[in-house]
C-alpha cells in the first residue's frame, strides 16, 4: 500500500512490528521465531519504531489511526484513556462508551486491535480479577501490565526475564 512504512522494535517483550501511515500507527504485533523479519523497510523505519516504543515505555502516547469499525475505534479510543500504569475493566469501558451493558462487546472489539501497545489493550482487565486474556499472549499481557506499575512508581525500567514464547 502507497505511504506505508513498517519497521520493527526490539522491546522487553518480544520483537515489535509496526506499520504507519504518515505520522499515525496503524498496526502494530508482536512476532516471534520462524514469523518474525529481521527488520523493517529500512533502518530509519527501525529506528523510528524503536523510538515510538521508547515513547511507550516512558509512559507516553503515539499517534493511533487502525482500521476498524465506529465502535471498535470509540472502544480504543476510551482504551487510550487508561492511565499508564492503571488498569479498567471491561464494564468500565463500555460504560464509557455509553453502553453499560456492553462488556462482551468492548471485549470482542479489545480482541480486535491491531496496535500491541500503542493501543493500550493490556490495560483492560476482567471484572472477576486477573489479567485475562490477551492476543499476544497472557505472559506477555503480565509483564507489560508488571513494567507499567513499576515505571508508574518511579522504581526505573523493567527489563525482566520474559520469554516471548507467545
């Protein structure tokens, strides 16, 4: 597709791939093993993924543009809202989309999304507790939630022991 770049991002999590249009992500998925390219397009594609990823981990945002439907793209939209290093619940998040009775419905479209990350789905946990699923796995979902409440407590980066198995 004209105007689509793609680079990839080593992070603490398993290898990144992430493609944008101009200056708006518009995927981005974890890869490992046999279906994981080496880089991007080029090596200021890598260097700018690195650099979105870096934002991340920081506790900042990037610019988001993913394909999707209305609903999907309010229910990321909301998603976006979760403080770095806070957790909401799916209830809580149809509620904010103004439908309360919604939670099966926010969960299929946090399923959905195609930015790991930068759409910050790992945020959004069960009302019955525990982190839940996540599409790129549960380990992945724990250690990403785990660097979040570090890095909001002020303990410094988390470069734990995962194993991007998932």
């Amino acid at each position: 597709m004209p105007g689509m770049e793609k680079g990839v991002a080593h992070t603490p999590f398993g290898a990144l791939e992430v493609e944008w249009s101009g200056s708006a992500i518009s995927r981005a998925s974890f890869h490992s093993g046999a279906d994981m390219r080496p880089g991007g397009d080029s090596a200021v594609a890598d260097a700018r993924a690195a650099g979105a990823v870096g934002v991340f981990l920081g506790g900042g945002r990037a610019e988001v543009a993913p394909p999707g439907t209305d609903f999907q793209k309010r229910v990321w939209a909301a998603v976006c809202l979760i403080p770095f290093g806070a957790t909401a619940t799916y209830a809580e998040i149809a509620a904010a989309v103004g439908v309360p009775r919604g939670a099966r419905a926010v969960a299929r479209a946090v399923a959905c999304n195609p930015a790991a990350l930068f759409i910050p789905c790992h945020r959004v946990v069960p009302a019955r507790g525990g982190t839940g699923g996540y599409r790129w796995g549960r380990q992945r979902k724990a250690a990403i939630l785990s660097h979040e409440a570090r890095e909001a407590k002020g303990e410094g980066r988390f470069f734990g022991n995962f194993a991007a198995t998932n």
